[in-house]
C-alpha cells in the first residue's frame, strides 16, 4: 500500500525519502558518505542559478527551459506526493526539516551521483518501458566523466564493475563515461562541461516546431498556407514530427535522420507529390534521380540535397539561431583570450562552452546549405 502511494512519474520519490531521512539523522549509517557534501555546496546545476542567470547566460541553448520543466516537476511531486508522506509519518518525518528546498537539492544530488541499471532488453525495450529506479552507489560514484574516457561500468549480476577500456598509466586519472552527452546535457544534469573541443559528442536541438514556422516564411498565399497545414497534420498523424519533439544535430551531422529527411521531403512537395504520398500513406519508391541514400543526413550528405530542402534547412538554421543573444565570434573572441577566459565565474564559462558548441554546429549547417 505504502509503495504505491510513493508512485510518481520520476519513480525517484522512495530513494528520494530515505536519503532525507538519512542525511537529517545524526545516527545515519550514510554519515560518512554525506559528510563528503556539506549542504552540497559542491553542487553547480543551473537549477540552483536565480532565473535571471539562467536566462541571461543560457538563452537559446534549451538549459534554461529544461531546468523551469524539471524546477515544476519537483515541486509537483513534493507538494502532491512527499509532503503528504511526511505529514503521515511524523516520528519519522518532519516537515520544518525536510523541505522542498533539501529536495530539490537532493534531486540534484541524485542526477549527478546515482547509477540506472538498464533493462536487459534495453535493445530492444520499448520506448513507453518505465527505466528502472536510480541507486547510489558509493565508491563508484567517485569517477569523473570525459568523452575520452578509460573506464567504464558494467552491471553484472553479482555486482556492479568498472572496468578499464585501455591501458592506464601509474598517476593517471581514471575516468568513467555518464554516456554520449552534449556539453548542455552535462551542465543541466550534472553541473559542468568539457573545453571545446574534448567534448566529441556535441549536439544540440532544433524545435520541430521550427521547421514549421521556417516553411510558414516562405508561403504566400492562403492556398499555400493551407497546404502546409495540410502537411504538417500529416506528419503529426505518422507521428514524424510532434508539438514536443526535437530535431537533434551532431558535430557529423543530424542524429534524427529519418525524422527530419520525411519532413524536409514532405514539407517541400508540391500538392501533386503531396496528394500522391498521402494516397500511398506515406510509402513511395526511391527517386530515381538520386543516385545514392540521402536519408543519412551526414555531413557529406547534406551539400547533395535539393535545393529546397537545403533552402529549408537553412531558413530553420537562421531562425534557431536567432534564439540566442550574442553570435559566434563574440564565443569565440571570449575563447581565444585566455585572460578574460580566466576571469569569468565557472557557471559563465561553462555557459559559454554551451553556446558556443551549438553555434559552431549552427553555422556548420549554414555552409552546408549554403
């Protein structure tokens, strides 16, 4: 019974509420452990930055939105599910000391030092499978994470290992892998980034939506305005595209490949190819004029498309771009002078790094289509 009023869509809540009752008791078996945090200062989320900071410093890059998502979830799932817990509880609990400000800070601690233990059909899992509840685990949650990492975990049934992938030198860190994140992923999950250019699994997203409003531009007649209407509901039907969805680029080129080569395709058709396409439900033969796969997306590809889909790419590009308050040669000015580097505070530079890594895959993308 118990259980299944701790149920949340997180499915951190249980975890959640033994580590604040852990961390507030003097006969903690985790002292020790929590010790290594005084009032976990050491954490740098940008969810404990003022809103202004994130606004100011993450402009355009999604950190700032994600963080307002997540700063409305935590709250909901305290006041809704915790809150009430505690109150029912109260040789246990209370609710002067365990507050929604101790769990927030808790959730951050949680993002950035817990480990999931994946399905063992994680190849083939559903994508609706609910991933199984993070734990902590002390000692391996010692190990910094870099792109070029030397180590990694492994679950085993027995235990949990962290193996090393190559020969580590004596004196030389040892580094674990948190997966492929952008530099954006990291500072909102675990407070920090990599220096351009360690980080070699950069991305960034583009707002499905985006690529609708940059066609919508181009339309000039309520007859054209209709169609693209008409083409959008169609994608949205195909589930190709979403009100929530992101298109996500790489430093190689566009990782949502499929989803963004139907849509610059279904977006640029003529009513005759459009009527066509949805007659067949989408399903048609590969144009004979194109040689080769271009649904790949890569770098190499992209000079190849046609010119409208590239014309539409761009026009998104720009209109992303837009987004942020400062351009690329303002980052990269900021980047090259070691002495002004050096004097901003770590949450700057670690925006800075953020930004400037999606606008060089932004701008990358315009001399693509240009």
């Amino acid at each position: 019974m118990e259980a299944a009023v701790l149920e949340s869509p997180s499915g951190w809540v249980p975890l959640l509420l033994s580590m604040m009752f852990e961390i507030t008791s003097s006969e903690s078996r985790w002292k020790s452990y929590f010790s290594l945090w005084p009032d976990f200062s050491g954490l740098h989320h940008p969810m404990f930055w003022s809103e202004e900071e994130r606004n100011r410093l993450l402009l355009g890059t999604g950190v700032a939105l994600a963080v307002e998502k997540d700063l409305i979830n935590i709250e909901e799932e305290y006041n809704s599910i915790v809150l009430p817990f505690i109150k029912s509880h109260p040789r246990t609990f209370d609710p002067q000391k365990h507050t929604l400000d101790l769990y927030k800070k808790l959730v951050a601690f949680i993002m950035a030092y817990s480990f999931q233990e994946p399905h063992e059909d994680e190849d083939d899992e559903d994508d609706d499978k609910a991933p199984n509840p993070p734990m902590m685990v002390p000692m391996a949650d010692i190990l910094n994470h870099v792109a070029n990492h030397n180590a990694c975990l492994e679950f085993a049934p027995e235990c949990l290992k962290m193996l090393s992938i190559r020969k580590i030198s004596k004196g030389e860190e040892i580094f674990n892998t948190y997966g492929q994140l952008a530099n954006w992923q990291l500072l909102h999950m675990y407070g920090f980034t990599e220096p351009y250019p360690s980080n070699t699994h950069e991305a960034m997203d583009i707002r499905m939506q985006t690529v609708y409003d940059a066609a919508l531009q181009a339309v000039h007649t309520e007859e054209e305005r209709k169609l693209l209407r008409e083409k959008w509901e169609f994608l949205t039907e195909l589930e190709i595209v979403g009100e929530e969805g992101d298109f996500v680029i790489g430093q190689s080129g566009v990782l949502t490949e499929e989803e963004l080569y139907s849509t610059l395709k279904v977006l640029s058709m003529t009513l005759e190819e459009f009527e066509e396409y949805k007659a067949n439900d989408g399903w048609e033969d590969d144009d004979e004029e194109q040689e080769e796969d271009l649904s790949s997306l890569d770098n190499a590809v992209i000079p190849k498309l046609k010119p409208a889909w590239k014309q539409l790419l761009r026009n998104t590009v720009t209109m992303r771009l837009k987004l942020y308050s400062s351009g690329l040669k303002e980052e990269e000015a900021a980047l090259a002078n070691e002495e002004t580097y050096s004097q901003l505070s770590k949450r700057e530079r670690d925006s800075l790094q953020v930004r400037y890594a999606q606008k060089l895959i932004l701008h990358r993308l315009l001399e693509l289509t240009a």
